[in-house]
C-alpha cells in the first residue's frame, strides 16, 4: 500500500510513499520506548541543548521547509516562511524557560520537606493535522522530548513530506535513534492501527490536535487503554464587534484571522458578531480588504466541497452572500473568499465548524445578544472582543473560551497555554502547563 501526496494548487502528483505494515510500527515503538529509557534520565541541559540545535537547522532551512509545506497543503509562501520561523521561536522559548517550568515546587507543609516533582511518562503518541504542517508537530515535540518523553508520529497523509521532512530534522539536530519518530500510515489503516498503538504497553500519553470526529475516536481509544490524552479539536470562535470597536483594526485583524491559511485553522475568526449600529460599515470594510488578499487554496477537494455544501445550505437558509460563494475554475482546489451576512442560529454557517475562506456576520442587538450568541456553540477554543472601553473585557468574561483576546485575534503563543473546553477539547500545549501535560507531577514527602 501507498500514499502518494498532491499538490492543492494544480491537482498534480507530487511523491509517493510506502506505508507501514505492522512489523515497521513495532519497531518504530520498540525503538522510541528504547530511546526514552536513556532520555528520560538524560541532564535537561542536553535536552534544551538538543531544542536550540532544532530551531537553529529550522532557520538555516527556512525556505526548503516553507517550499515543501506550500508544495505539500497549498500555503501561500511568505505565510509557510512564518510558520517555520515560529516552529524555530518556539524552539528557543523552550529551551530557555523549561529548567523552570519543569523545576521543582516547593511547597511549605510544617516540619516536613514537601516538592512537586515533574517527571516523564515515557513514548508520547501523536496524531497531527495538515494545516499546520510543522508547527503542530513542533509544539507537541519541543514539550514532549524536553520533559523526558520520546514522541511517534503519525501525521496527515497528504503532509508524509513534511512528517518525513521534521523526524530527519530532529536526527540531524543529534537526537538519539528513535526518540522522535514518524509513522507513515493511510487513512484506512487508522481505524485498525490506532488503538492498537494507543493501547500499547509501550506508549504512556497520546496527543491529537485535529476535528471532533478524531477527538472522540482517540480519546475514546486513550480512555479504554486508561492512557493520558490531551485533545485540541475544532472552533467555531466568535469574533465580537461592539459598536464602539476601532472598526478600522477590528476589520484587519478579521481578515487576517478567518482568511489567513486560507481560513484553514481551528483558532480563526469564524462567527463575526458584530453590534447591529456598526454592522453595515463593519461589513463594507471587510469586502475591502478582501481586495488582494492573498489566498491559497484549500488542501484537499474534499474539503473545498464540504465548504461549498456549506455556504449554498447557508444561503438557502436565509443567509445574504455579500461576495464569493463559489468554486474557482481551473485546476487546484481554489475557492472564493466568501462573506455571508444575516447569519442566525440554527444555520449551517454559525452551527457548524467551517474550515476555509467564509466569514458569517451575525448582528447582535446589543451587548447581552452578543454574549448570548457567542455561547451559543458547543465548542470553546479562543474568543476576541473589540471594543474601545472597558465594555470588551467584561463581554469578553462572559464567553466561555479556553482563550480570550480584547482588541487583538486569536493567536498562540509559546510562552502561553493553548487549548480549549467542550467540544474543542481538553488539556493544554505549550508554555509550562503544556509541558508539564507530559509528566507525572510527583508528589515527594520526606518526614
């Protein structure tokens, strides 16, 4: 069996792969659990030493990397250049504030000495999304390996050049043999395949970043193998216009947010609840910017049928197409930048996750309609709020979301937890409580 991967710009062959059978996934675990036997116990010196060794190949091969990426998922370029140059920021974060984010705490308990120790749990399972290509990997590696963990790959088919790509980064970089590595599996060995590995006595945690539908099958697998699991799903983020919003920077931040990777991210704006006042104007500036935007185009044919389905059932439903609304012609799969207005609950466009270059205006009466319909979903992964009062951080409380941002869109960033609640998810990455995800915090007494 194989997986050959596909360029989304002209539909055209681009590699072709082997996949692995049984036997290659054993001796990938064995070796990743051997490596993880003496990592576990290496100095965090060498383990940091190991991060900035990563980061510093990931910058000198910038442009081979980026170029693979646009190759591999369609990202315009300079965007693929920006994701590289974050994986290698990410690299130097890490390194730099692990010796205290894994130190241990002290806790003061009267005659007794007591800590809190964070040790490793051992081979980290990951399943990663293609829409990042490396910077969903990294951020999961650089806590994984630093704790003392060793981490296994298994990555989006149409991205095998990227997954490939980044295990030969970190052997070049001089981690040990096995200690990060890449399993090459097609979409039709997962439903056999996965919760074998899950449930391996070899694998200690297990790591998805990726839709709803994998969420519930990996942490249903991770649960039976009563395994810790960290899921970061979708997000259907609201993004809240208040009528005394800069309308100017809420309107930038709106189409670099739903339109930037081709609104192909889980943290993008893709509910825009804006206050009915402002509503008009706030719309008129979006079709603006629109003009020039750079735009890739979606990563598969599925995917840009799914967002179609989407915006016609919208339309159908009640919603107003302001512009867009249709497949490009030609080869690749290309998609027009939509804007649709008049969007309510209970349509397609505001109940479902959409992934790609659709952003649904939803007009709120007022401050309270506007927090009544940024909760109206069932997911919870970042929320942004504009405002030029005090009025953006008190409606921005009252949303349920694992990240809140006031004046600014949704972003991660090493230094900060990222994750989500309900149906986005549970657990954290990045910064110290995602890298202390992948210890066992240790309680340590001595009398």
């Amino acid at each position: 069996m194989t997986i050959t991967t596909v360029d989304p710009a002209t539909g055209r062959d681009l590699a072709t792969y082997n996949v692995f059978d049984e036997a290659a996934v054993d001796r990938a675990l064995g070796a990743a659990y051997a490596a993880f036997q003496t990592w576990s116990s290496s100095p965090l010196t060498e383990r940091t030493s190991l991060l900035r060794s990563v980061g510093k190949l990931l910058t000198e091969r910038r442009e081979e990397y980026a170029a693979l990426i646009t190759a591999e998922m369609g990202k315009p370029l300079a965007e693929a250049l920006a994701e590289i140059d974050k994986c290698a920021w990410n690299c130097d974060v890490v390194a730099e504030l692990a010796p205290d984010w894994l130190a241990d705490h002290v806790v003061p308990s009267g005659a007794t000495r007591s800590w809190l120790s964070y040790e490793p749990l051992g081979v980290v399972f990951a399943v990663m999304p293609w829409n990042y290509p490396f910077w969903q990997v990294l951020r999961f590696a650089c806590a994984a390996l630093v704790a003392g963990n060793a981490g296994v790959l298994k990555h989006s088919p149409n991205v095998t050049g990227c997954a490939l790509a980044i295990a030969a980064l970190f052997s070049d970089a001089g981690a040990p043999a096995g200690l990060f590595t890449t399993l090459v599996l097609a979409d039709s060995q997962l439903a056999e395949m996965t919760p074998r590995i899950v449930s391996d006595p070899r694998v200690a945690a297990v790591t998805l970043t990726g839709s709803e539908r994998a969420g519930v099958a990996i942490g249903a697998a991770a649960g039976a193998a009563l395994k810790k699991s960290v899921l970061e799903l979708g997000g259907s983020d609201p993004f809240v216009v208040l009528d005394d919003a800069d309308l100017s920077a809420a309107a930038d931040a709106a189409v670099k947010s739903r339109f930037g990777n081709g609104g192909q991210s889980c943290i993008s704006a893709k509910r825009f609840i804006v206050s009915e006042s402002v509503a008009d104007a706030f719309v008129a500036l979006l079709v603006a910017r629109l003009v020039g935007f750079p735009m890739g185009p979606l990563a598969r044919a599925d995917l840009r049928d799914e967002l179609d389905r989407q915006v016609q059932t919208s339309v159908a439903e009640g919603a107003v197409l302001v512009t867009g609304g249709a497949l490009v012609d030609g080869p690749g799969w290309h998609y027009e930048p939509t804007i649709l207005d008049h969007v309510t609950p209970r349509m397609t466009a505001f109940d479902e996750e959409t992934f790609g270059p659709l952003a649904a205006v939803v007009r709120a009466r007022d401050d309270d309609h506007a927090v009544e319909l940024a909760n109206d979903t069932a997911y919870g992964l970042g929320a942004s709020v504009w405002s030029q009062s005090d009025r953006g951080l008190a409606v921005g409380r009252r949303i349920r979301s694992g990240a809140l941002f006031v004046n600014a869109m949704v972003a991660s960033d090493p230094r900060l937890p990222f994750g989500g609640i309900g149906r986005s998810g549970y657990g954290r990455e990045l910064s110290a409580e995602g890298t202390r995800e992948f210890t066992n915090v240790r309680t340590m007494v001595v009398a």
